[in-house]
C-alpha cells in the first residue's frame, strides 16, 4: 500500500473534535462525525485527503472541502464493497459473494433464472458478463460465477485501477510527485512479478521424450522476455526501414496528444478541465480516432506501414507516436487527415493546433528512423541505452514505472501498423522442413532475423493480410483422459470453467498444404515452490533476470 498509515488517521481523529465550541471551528458535529467515517474507510489516503481537505476548506468554503471528501470516498465504494479495503479483505468479500452466486444456482438450477439473478449481482459491482443467449451456453459463466478466484481476479482489478485513479485526482501522479505511476502500482507491479516469477518456477513441461523445462526457461526465449521482446521490435523496425529505400516510400514520425480535458496534471498544478478519465478511456479515445483515420485512408487507397508506440505522459495521460512509411505522393494529404481528426475534438482550445498533433519528415541524411524510435522502444521497455528520461528522470526506473503503468491500465504499448503477420514470422523459425518454394523463401528470410526480406517474400509492405501467401494454422486442443473402468479414451476439449478452448496455433498453411512447427505433446507439472525458489539473495538476482525493469 501506499505510505500513509492508519495509525495517524486514528491519531488525527482523536484531536479533530472541530466542534463548534473548539478555538479552530470547523464545521459541526456532523461534519466531524462524516469526515471520521471517510478517513476510517480509506486509512492508506490519509494524509493526502486530510491536505486536500484542509487546502479547499481555507482557500473555498466548508462544504466545497466536504464535498470533495465525498466525491474520493463515492469514486473508492461500489455498492458495499469498499476498495480501500486490503487483499485479504478483498478475498473474504469475493468468497461470500461467489458463495452467494453458488447458493442461487443450487436453489434454481443452471437456468436462465440464475443467470440473470447472478448477472444482476455481477452488475452491481460494475463487472459486465455476456448477455444470455439461449443458443449458447450459459454454464461456464454461472461457473465463474460461482469461483471466489474469479472474482477476486475481477475485483482486484478494479480495486488497483480505481485506487491508481484517485491517486491521479489527488495530484500524486505527476512531474513533481511521482511519474507516470503511484509509489503504490509500482508496488503492486513488484507483488505480480515476483508472484509471476514463483510461478514459473514451480511449474514444468515435460514432453514424450521426457524432455523438461521449468516455464521460466521457456519465458526466457520467448517474446515475453522484455529483451527479446525489444531485439525482434528493432529488428522489424529496421526491416521496415529497408523496404521503404528500396520501395522509394517516405518516412514520418507523428505525435498524437489528447484534448486537454483528458489530462490530470497541467502546467505545474491540477487542471480544472480534468474531466476524471483513465489512462485507459484516453487510449480508448486514440483507438476509436485511429479508426476513423485509417478508414479515411484506405478510401484515398493510402496504406502507410510501420509500428505505433503509446507512452504515458507524466501525470499517466496516455500519447501515441507513429513511425509510418508510404508513398512520397501519400505524406501531404496523410498529414490533412490525421491533424483533422487529431482536431475533432475541442480542436477549438487553446494550443490544440500547436500540440495535438505533431509531425516530422524522417531525414536519411540526418539518421535513420529505426535510430529515431529506438529511445521511445527503450523508453518504454527498460531504459537500457538511455541515461534519463523526458523528465530529467533516471530511465531505468522511469521504465519500471511505466511498465507498471501499461500493466496496470492494461494497455498495449506497441504494435505493427500494416505489413505481414509477425506470428507467421515466429512460426517460420520454428520450421523444421517444407517442399513448398513459398514457405522456404520466407523461412530462409525469418530464420536469419531479415524482416526486410521476410515481408517481400509475404507480398510486400500493403498487400493486404488475407492474400498473403501463408498463414497461420490453429487446431483446437483436445485433452485426453482414460476412463479406468471401460478403458474408454474421453476427449475433452473444454476449459476449467467449461467454456470451449480456443483453437491453438499448430503450425502454417499454404495453398491448402500444412506445415506443422508444434508436432510435441507438452504437459505441465507443478512441484513445490519451495524445490524451485530459493527464498534468499539469489532468488532476487533471478527474478532481476527474469525481468530487466529495476523493481
């Protein structure tokens, strides 16, 4: 939790008679008595609300101080459900609200009766389900339903983001507090690591050769590795590069900067406009923006290419920046359209037309656009190659920071704008054989890392993905289980909570053909945490290797 303890809120309560016969008079018994109970549910906010409370009330009015008070306690309750409250706590509520879920079920049976009781206690707390559907099943939600596990996953949810956001209304994000992220994501980012990190270490995969991995060395060669991750986004960056100088395409960076009423902190202090939005409704702002712009596009048979970065400001305000590549004829009227959706929106205010929307010509002369994004890239993985941030801040925690941030909001960094399929790319290098002509150019070009030659063996940069000449090729999974009376083999195909199991990537097809990269059966063991973790010095070390981000 955060720093403020609930020893002094008690302590303040103590001496904040604030009655009307006390030499500082402030307010009545009631509002003493309404103050007490706010604290008393919210303990970790004491210190900043008891500020904030004392700064409105001098520089406004007593009810402008209560008034505030009210509002943070209202944005921290759901119903009965106080999200100040800590996990422990959390997980008591989630067990007696799934028990209530499961009490329905046992009482009406797994029918639409129960699901619409249950859907209304779901809604309640602000957690939506799928609508009932009597050509679907239902089970598997009434199943959840009835899991205190998934409601806690659900409500802890809420509880960080709701509690991040108040840290935001308090002025706690920000330049001058703490960067992109409270001191308390920060500390819940390090609580899933380490719980991430104890997982992967009790757990392995053995195949039918007896082959065995713990799923940390299967993580530390996947893309899931945060170096990885940033050597293959280099890697297609630059190959990017490479087709637009043989294509003759033009490079331009673009920056995209919410309508000012999006943002939390302003020019030193708190905006006034700050209409309470979350990093995550201003990335859905950019999203719903971003398709307009490209549908405006494709209509002007524009089809740029490259990777999108999102960043967080300093008070968490999200903003986007686009390395794109496309025609020299395509830049002026790709610029038009984007500054006029950029502008949409309050376009009107006061330095919209300066900061909404910013735009650079990518100079070969001056350096190359992979060199261009590379601090951004490294800005928001780990900070390596980097000695401070934007903000005079040191990169490597500043990165710790804003990787809790993306974590907390759940929000997706970076991704590819057009070109051919990154996953047919992973696929590739995982090939054993092929007599398809078409399948070994693109494998030769993915096996020795040139994305640049992967993407002409695909089709080039705008070729639409659905005429690619590969994709990739999923098999739903079955799992197999023996049933020792009968000797009867039953396939099951379902997950925990019974929904249908998404089908699974098993390899590529091309031309009808399939090309199988996964033909090994895994299965996982879980072993006692305590063979795998050493709870000492070097189990710290590990877990520093197992994510670069300082925590």
């Amino acid at each position: 939790m955060v720093s403020d303890s609930p020893k002094w809120a008690t302590e303040w309560h103590d001496f904040d008679t604030f009655l009307p016969s006390s030499k500082n008079n402030t307010g009545t018994r009631e509002n003493y008595s309404f103050r007490k109970a706010v604290f008393k549910r919210h303990p970790y906010f004491y210190n900043s609300l008891k500020s904030h409370y004392l700064r409105i009330y001098n520089q406004k009015n007593l009810h402008e101080a209560d008034l505030f008070l009210y509002k943070i306690d209202k944005s921290l309750v759901i119903h009965d459900l106080n999200l100040s409250s800590t996990p422990a706590e959390i997980k008591v509520f989630c067990e007696n609200i799934s028990k209530r879920c499961g009490f329905t079920i046992a009482e009406y049976g797994q029918n639409k009766t129960s699901y619409q009781i249950c859907q209304g206690i779901a809604n309640r707390y602000t957690i939506q389900i799928d609508s009932y559907d009597a050509d679907k099943p239902f089970i598997p939600t009434l199943n959840k339903l009835a899991c205190s596990n998934w409601w806690f996953r659900k409500i802890n949810k809420l509880r960080i983001q709701y509690i991040e956001q108040v840290h935001r209304k308090l002025n706690l994000v920000n330049k001058d507090a703490s960067c992109y992220a409270s001191a308390f994501a920060l500390e819940n980012r390090k609580t899933q690591l380490e719980n991430s990190f104890e997982y992967l270490m009790a757990n392995q995969i053995v195949n039918e050769d007896g082959q065995t991995y713990t799923l940390l060395d299967v993580y530390k060669k996947s893309v899931s590795n945060p170096r990885i991750r940033k050597a293959e986004l280099m890697t297609r960056i630059r190959g990017f590069e490479e087709v637009a100088t043989t294509m003759g395409h033009a490079g331009e960076f673009y920056t995209l900067t919410s309508p000012s009423k999006y943002h939390a902190y302003s020019n030193g202090k708190a905006n006034p406009k700050f209409n309470d939005s979350t990093p995550k409704d201003v990335n859905e702002y950019f999203n719903n923006n971003w398709k307009l712009i490209r549908s405006a596009l494709q209509k002007k048979n524009i089809h740029p290419y490259g990777f999108r970065v999102v960043e967080p400001h300093h008070d968490g305000t999200p903003h986007w920046h686009l390395l794109l590549f496309m025609h020299p004829d395509d830049v002026k009227t790709t610029r038009s359209i984007i500054s006029k959706y950029a502008l949409r929106e309050d376009g009107n205010e006061r330095g919209a037309k300066k900061h909404r929307f910013d735009m650079t010509s990518i100079d070969p002369n001056k350096g190359s656009a992979a060199g261009y994004i590379a601090k951004y890239i490294s800005k928001n993985i780990d900070g390596s190659d980097l000695d401070d941030d934007l903000y005079g801040n040191d990169a490597k925690p500043a990165a710790s920071k804003i990787d809790a941030w993306s974590s907390l909001w759940g929000i997706r960094q970076f991704q590819q704008i057009g070109g051919p399929s990154v996953t047919v790319w992973r696929e590739l290098r995982r090939l054993q054989e092929s007599e398809q002509p078409e399948v070994v150019t693109a494998f030769v070009a993915a096996d020795s890392g040139d994305w640049a030659a992967y993407v002409m063996a695909m089709g080039g940069a705008i070729l639409p993905r659905r005429n690619r000449p590969i994709h990739p090729y999923y098999e739903t999974k079955v799992n197999e289980t023996v049933d020792i009376d009968t000797g009867e083999i039953i396939q099951n195909n379902l997950t925990y909570y019974g929904d249908v199991k998404a089908p699974s990537i098993k390899g590529l097809i091309n031309k009808s053909v399939i090309n199988l990269t996964r033909t090994r059966l895994w299965k996982k063991i879980t072993q006692p945490m305590t063979t795998f973790v050493p709870k000492n010095e070097s189990r710290n070390k590990e877990l520093v290797k197992l994510h670069p981000i300082p925590i």
